[in-house]
C-alpha cells in the first residue's frame, strides 16, 4: 500500500467516525450505506429549494421518480455494457412453499440462499435521468425542446470506506433535450452557474475535465474518447482530505445517445440531444459540514443566508 | 372472473388512466412503477410538513434512511420467512470481462442474463422501521424510550393495476420503543391521531382490524393470531372505487419481536416492545386526489388551510 493510499484511508476513516459520532451519518454495517439525521436532511432539503430557486425562472419540468426502473428501460442503454460492475439487478422469490423451505434451509447453513430468486421487473436506477428517457421516447420534442427538473436515489455497487462514496444516493437534476445547440449550451450555462452556486455557499470549487467510470480495458478507450471531445465536466472540492478533490456536481452532454437509444427527434427529424447538470446532494451536505464545521447552526451567516437556514 | 373482480379492474384501470392523462402519474411500463409529477410530489411534501407540526410536541429523533438496507440485517428479521414473495434481493456483476462478454451474449439472444450476477451486500428496505431496528441494537434504552420519526422507500414485489398498490412507495412512520406500555400507548395514541388527521383534511377513514400479508399456509395461522391480539389496525378509505376500501395508514405493535431480534432492552432487563404508526405517501395523495379532484388549487379551502397550500 502506497502512502498516499494510507493516509487517503486514514482521512476517511478519520471524517467517516466523526460523521459517525455526531450523528449525523448512521451506520449500516455495509461501506457507502447510511442512515442520516434529521440536521443532515435538512441540510439536503435547504439545497434543494436553492436550486429550485435558482432553476425557477427558466420554469422546468417537475418528476420525480423512484429508485427502480423498468428492466426494459435499463437495457435500452448501453449500461450493462459500459459500466456492468455499478449494477443493481432486483431479484424476488416467485417459489412455492417448498421451495420456501429449501431456501430457508440454505440460508441457515451458510449457503447461498438467492440461487433460486427470479428478476424482477426491475432495476436500480443507474443516473437520476434514466427513467426520464423512455416517457419520451418516439416523441417529436417542441421547437423550444424541454427542461426537466429531476431528483432520484441512484445506485452505483461501489463498496468504498469514502463517506462521499456512497452505494445510494441522491442527484438533483436538470436535463435539457433539444437540439444539439439547445443540448450543448444547457450544459454550458449551468457548468458556470452551477459553480457560482457552490461558491455563494463557501464551497472553493474548480471545474474539471472528467469521464465516466467505463469497464474494462475498452471502458479506457471510450474515457479518452469522453474526455478528447469535452462532453464530461465536474466540479470538485476537497471533502475528506486536501488531498484527493470530490466531485460534488458534474455537468454531461450525452449528444444523441439517449435520442437514438429512445428515438426522441427535435422538429428537423434528428435525434434529439440531451444534456444535464446533476447536483449530489449527500456529497454537497458533506463538503458543507467539512468545509463549515459539523453544526449547521454555526455556519457563516452568508451561507446560512443564501441556503436559507 | 367474477363480477366484483372484473368491476374493481375496471375501476382501477379508470383511475390509473385518469392519472396517467392528467400527468400526474408517469408510467414506467411496469405495474405499480411510476414517476410522479412536481404536482403529486408537492402534495406529498405538503403532507409530510403536516406530520411533522402535529408530532412536533412529541419531539422526536429524525432518522431518514435509504431504500436499501445491509442484507445481514434483513436476515436478522423474520421476513424470509413472513413475506418471501414481496423481497427484493440486489444482486451485481462482479466478473471479468470475458464474463461480461458471455452475459451480453445471453442478453441477445433472450436468454436469462443475470444466471452469474452475485448478490451483493444490500437489499430493499421492506418497511420503513426495518433499518432503524440494527441502530439501537445491544442497547439499553432510557427510561422514557425512544421516539423515532423516519421516512422511507420500501420495495414490495407485488405488481398489481390497482395505482394505489405500487412497487415502490414512501411510508413516513413515528416509531416508539420502550416498554409494552410505551409501545402500546403510542400505537393508541397514533390510531386515534392519525384518524383525526386524515379526517381533518377530508379523507372518511374507518379504522379496521387487520394482518400483515404472511406468505403460505403457515401465514393463515399467523395473520389469525395477529388479528385475534388486536396487533394491527389500518385506517381505510375507498380511493379507486367505493367499491374496495385502501389502508393508507397503519398502526402496528409489534410487541418484543424487533426487540428479541436485536435485543434491544428496556431498563428492568426486558426485550424492549415497539409500536408504529406508518403514513403511506402516495396512497394518502391518491386518496386526496380522488377525493377532492385532480387539481388541488381547486380543492376545498378548509383542506388547503389544514395542508398550508
């Protein structure tokens, strides 16, 4: 173990206990999986109506949607090609009693009691914009394309002792689909007011060029190829550690790949593209408590000003 | 198919499709998967503030947990057992890359592709008090006990078109744990409540005796004895039709089954006893929807005033 990675676990381990013992995260037994507290939602709930304030005069869209979607949709879209590894398949029991008891006694002798669950018909929500897709796919979008203000829990399998790397979480977005110049300047527009946002509430953020976590040895290919054309930005802050910055928010032009994957066309029959900032609001709730000292009662009174509270 | 069955479909399918068109409801493609629109989420926000005033004078400790849980703690409970067929079991893909490669294979060609997918460490959250139970494990309560208000997704595999049987909902829950008691007074406390509240903003509920779904034959005899101990009560409201009443609350006690099972104590060295009272979200937005229309700046003032919209 190198010592950058040592003194990367100790700086988790290290803000994760905190978090711990002021109660504030909940611990699960299982890395990246917490309960929260009341003054942790609330903080995530003071956010959220920021950013509805701030996305309110361009008048959106509003869904919300669970963190399951359709099977279906999920292998509409190339997931389980690019990023198989962060999946989350639900699988239930659809047996007899017999076989209830088989299962039953599997599971009390240490074995593996889920050989015999079934897929359901659904999925863990991948990115908060997935299950948006298909409510409009084969539609022609209007001149002016549309806006959708999103927020979902979303579920990445990524075990990490990370207090910011959590297996579920939740983005808040807003996705533009259009055409590629409606698409591309959405992206462009709240990559700077997304920054201006986290600054006004003490955050010392910086954009950078990134790319998704794509598998395996092409996933590095198509990495090089998202970073070479620009389409992935993320705007980073120290949390746990100086050392290693977090993305706490990320800014995306897909181009046509979800047009083409659910058949959305703009007026000149093209596929539409799509575009979207996501907003993380655990990792933002920790980047405040870091950055601002565990009682939000305490914070500087500009920040408590524009969040609100 | 009898004429009562094919009557509520009927009703079922109207009110969905009523739903449906009006945009408040977004359909997935799977039974009891929706997306909501900004309208029914506000009401469900609007309620939940409602919650939260009139528990406020009880001070409660605010948890709020994900919608998936560590999978040891879901075998620590008796749901395997109780309710098989409504878990939902998160399994991954931990494989190589050739691994993948056969899995994409068995996906083009409609085979089951999730044959290799292993579980992973987490599975859906079947109540809303299931997560909070392990928190307070090998612990020994205050005299006065504990007071708990938490919200969450739960996951119940049971596809149905009735759109107020969902897959995927939110319960908002006031838990109490402490002696029997304690836990016996806050479950009388809430029915008694939690009808006044749900009356206070027009919706007739009756409380009526009730049992948890238990699974097989063994579940005949359980669902009996819960019934014969008075341990369940739901407060019921037609929604889809007059035709079929829908609990959209329920208070629960549970005795010491949570308390043996995570041997939580009370002072004298007893199991400590727990008892719920669980709001179902979407359930009580269908049931104002239907109630009082589609469109809630037209409902009745008495109710907006109760709601504060």
């Amino acid at each position: 173990m190198c010592n950058l990675h040592g003194e990367l676990l100790e700086a988790y381990d290290n803000y994760r206990n905190e978090l711990l013992d002021a109660g504030l995260l909940l611990g699960s037994g299982v890395e990246g999986v917490y309960g929260l507290s009341g003054t942790f939602e609330g903080i995530i709930e003071a956010f959220e109506r920021y950013v509805t304030r701030e996305g309110a005069e361009l008048k959106p869209e509003v869904m919300r949607f669970p963190p399951i979607l359709n099977r279906k949709t999920y292998l509409s879209t190339d997931h389980i090609e690019t990023m198989p590894d962060l999946m989350g398949s639900i699988h239930t029991f659809k047996g007899t009693q017999l076989e209830q008891l088989e299962m039953i006694d599997k599971k009390n002798n240490g074995e593996d009691w889920t050989v015999k669950l079934a897929p359901a018909d659904v999925m863990m929500v991948p990115a908060a914009c997935y299950p948006l897709y298909p409510t409009a796919a084969n539609t022609v979008l209007p001149e002016e394309g549309r806006l959708v203000d999103l927020r979902a829990f979303v579920f990445r399998h990524e075990p990490s002792p990370d207090p910011a790397r959590m297996q579920i979480f939740r983005q808040r977005e807003y996705v533009r689909l259009g055409t590629p110049e409606q698409a591309r300047s959405h992206r462009d527009y709240w990559l700077n007011k997304g920054q201006e946002m986290l600054k006004a509430i003490g955050l010392p953020v910086q954009a950078e060029l990134a790319n998704d976590p794509f598998f395996g040895r092409g996933g590095r290919v198509m990495a090089a190829t998202q970073k070479e054309q620009e389409l992935k930005f993320e705007l980073v802050v120290p949390v746990a550690t100086d050392k290693k910055l977090t993305a706490i928010s990320s800014s995306n032009c897909h181009l046509d790949h979800f047009g083409k994957e659910f058949n959305i066309q703009t007026q000149d029959g093209n596929h539409a593209h799509t575009a979207c900032i996501g907003f993380g609001l655990e990792r933002i709730t920790l980047a405040l408590l870091k950055t601002h000292g565990l009682d939000p009662e305490k914070w500087p009174a500009e920040v408590k000003q524009v969040l609100d509270i």
